[in-house]
C-alpha cells in the first residue's frame, strides 16, 4: 500500500493525479488531500444544473468534473478528501462499507459517534460529513470520499443552490442533505493537521506493507498533462454528455425576457426567446447566431456584444440579458 499525502490544493491538479495513480499505478494506494475552493461534478452530471454559475464566477470558484460518478460537492481548505485505489476480484470491488471503516475507526477513537448510513455516506446525528463515490475499471477500484472538518457550510450551501426549474435532462441529479462539520463534535479540538496525520497513521497501522511515497519529475510532468489537457478543459467539466434542454423566465424592470435552448455535448443546438420586452429589431437575429455556440458564459457574453441590444431589449442591461441564458 502506498500512502500519499498529496500537497497541492489545486483541484485540475488534484483530479489529474487520481487518474494518473489510478492508470498508471499497479499498486493500491492511499492518499489525502484537499482543494481549494470548488465544486467537484459527479462523471454523469450537467454541470450547470449543478451550479450557482453567478456566485461561482463571482467568488472565482472552480469546476471541475471528477471520473466517478454520484452527485456535486464543494470543496475548500476545511474539507479533507481520502481515496483508495486498489486491485481485486470483479465481484468484490466496490464496497463503501469497508473503504469508510477506517475513518470511523479514527472518529471512535476521538470520541464521536460517526456511522455509515444509507448508500454511501457518513454521518453524525443524522447529519452528513461525508459523501463517497466510486470508479471502476476491469479489476482495479477508485473510491474517494469527502470529510467536512470546518469547512464553511454556507459557501457549500450558497454554490450549490440552483433552480431545477430550469433544466430538464437526464443527467444524475444531486441529493441534497444536511451537512455538519466533524470538528463541532469533538469532545476534545484538534487541529485538521492532526486529525489528517491520525488518519494516515492508522492506515500505516493497518496495511503491514504502508509505505509513504513521494511524486517525482516524471509523475509531476505526467498530472500536469492531464490537467492542462482535460480536467481544466470546458469539454471535460462543461461539454462532457451534457444533453438537455434549459428554460429560464427573467423578469427585469422593463420587462420580462423567457429563453428556451436545446443543448448537446455542451453546444446549443436551438434558440427561442419570448418575451414582453419592447424591441425594434427582430430577436430571431440572435436565436441564429446562437446556434452552434457553446453554452458557456463568456463566449454568449462576447457574441451579444455583435448586437445593438438595445434594439433588441429596450431598456434592458446587458448583464440581465446574460444572466437568461444561465
């Protein structure tokens, strides 16, 4: 088994080198590590069904799309991630019970009655602390999982909060649960770093073959590949299977503006926009030329600077007029 503590906190960095232990590894692995802030996307997910897209641009959140599936997660400096990747028989792979005891374990021995509840979460008087999620690849298993220490509940909540009026799709929706931080119920403060080290000494405690590993040239060169070429990319975090159609009513002091699109692999496919609004040029202008376009915020934002808007949306502020598109 080898051990890593993995001290980067950037999260195309961090996704990258899952996938480079996971591929390129023959061994079982242990690591812990931790984000800055983001939102970590299910493999199965829309991305923007899963956002707050204003308070994420806003607050220069990042997004990014993880190789397993189930639902979003935030992620900041107070969240300690786990993962084990390990080899076995098919039938015996996937297994939460078994990949989350020794967290449990840990928590006991600090004095916090933590359980394994329902399919794959921890939790603390009904409250949840940990999420877990799985890949699997012929005979080899990654199982990671989130463990809220004292992460800020209210970011979470804030940049997970969305409408799910405006997308109708068949991606894997989130679940949302009420949340706690494991540090509220220590008997007894410790720092993260302790409860981190605790952690890794347990484990070390529990595999007789435990050896701490440390990433080389070759292994830095190889995840900062993959991150630059897929788990930072819009195709990966945004594009990837996103098939549906959106639908958002803005309503605005000089009138209400309804946008209808229907979107494939990330890219709008059709464009309909109604409205109240009083106009003197013909909004199919911009239907056409949306055609095609990614529906990603910044390149809607360039192409609307094409139009005279105020001819199309009289009285209405750009900004308003973009946030219908999201």
């Amino acid at each position: 088994m080898l051990c890593i503590y993995n001290t980067s906190i950037e999260p195309y960095i961090n996704m990258a080198t899952e996938e480079h232990l996971f591929k390129n590894f023959q061994d079982d692995i242990f690591m812990l590590w931790r984000n800055n802030n983001a939102i970590v996307v299910g493999k199965h997910q829309n991305t923007l069904a899963e956002i707050n897209l204003e308070h994420v641009r806003q607050n220069d959140i990042k997004v990014v799309r993880r190789l397993s599936g189930g639902g979003a997660v935030f992620h900041d400096l107070g969240n300690l991630n786990f993962t084990f990747i390990v080899n076995g028989e098919d039938s015996n792979l996937v297994d939460f019970r078994k990949y989350t005891q020794p967290i449990l374990d840990v928590l006991q021995s600090l004095g916090v009655n933590a359980i394994f509840e329902g399919r794959n979460d921890l939790t603390i008087e009904g409250k949840k602390f940990s999420g877990n999620a799985v890949h699997v690849i012929r005979n080899r298993v990654l199982q990671h999982g989130t463990l809220l220490f004292t992460s800020q509940i209210s970011d979470l909540t804030e940049a997970l909060k969305v409408n799910p009026l405006k997308f109708q799709d068949k991606a894997v929706k989130s679940v949302r649960s009420r949340v706690t931080n494991i540090s509220e119920h220590l008997p007894h403060p410790i720092a993260l770093d302790q409860f981190t080290q605790l952690i890794m000494k347990h484990i070390q405690s529990m595999y007789a073959d435990a050896t701490m590993y440390e990433f080389n040239s070759e292994d830095n060169e190889a995840i900062q590949k993959l991150a630059d070429e897929k788990y930072s990319t819009w195709d990966w975090n945004f594009g990837y299977q996103a098939k549906y159609n959106f639908e958002k009513l803005e309503r605005t002091s000089a009138g209400n503006i309804e946008v209808h699109l229907n979107v494939e692999n990330g890219f709008i496919k059709e464009c309909k926009i109604y409205g109240d609004y009083f106009n003197t040029a013909e909004t199919s202008d911009i239907e056409v030329a949306l055609i095609g376009v990614k529906h990603e915020y910044n390149v809607i934002s360039t192409l609307l600077n094409q139009f005279d808007l105020d001819s199309y949306f009289r009285g209405i502020a750009k900004g308003e007029i973009e946030k219908c598109f999201f």
